[in-house]
C-alpha cells in the first residue's frame, strides 16, 4: 500500500503498528531461540504505539481524513495497538 498510495508516510505506522504482533508471536514459538515472554517487551510495545502515534500525526497534520484508504490505515494501526 505505501508504493500504490504513492508512498504515503500513514502506511509506514500501519506496517509497524502490525508488524511487531507477528513479531512477537516469532519470539513465543523460539523462532529467536527464546521460549519465554522477552524482557524486551516494552520495546516492542513502544514501537507499537510510537505507531499509532505516527498515523494519527499524519492524520491531524493533513487536517483529518481527506482519502478512503486513510481509514484503513488507520483502522489497521489500532487493530495492531489492540491485539498486542
């Protein structure tokens, strides 16, 4: 979506407010060789939310939402925020 949108800045925050659940998820099943919950969880958490914060900044920098695909992105970012 960011090179359709013709690199629009909001996918960026979607993509890391989505990516760090996968992320996560890798880090539980040892895939990094870690079997447990990491100690750097709130890194993680931090890049989720520096995430969202990022995509409610171009938001409110463009003076609300002026483009369909700006709800979803949107709407993804916080789908991310909620499930981590």
């Amino acid at each position: 979506m960011f090179w359709m949108s013709g690199y629009d800045p909001i996918w960026i925050g979607s993509f890391f407010a989505t990516f760090t659940m996968p992320f996560f998820l890798m880090v539980l099943a040892g895939a990094l060789g870690i079997s447990q919950t990491s100690k750097n969880l709130p890194v993680i958490q931090l890049i989720n939310l520096s995430a969202v914060a990022w995509v409610v900044y171009q938001i409110s920098s463009r003076g609300g939402f002026t483009t369909p695909s700006e709800y979803v992105a949107v709407g993804l970012a916080l789908f991310g925020a909620i499930t981590m």
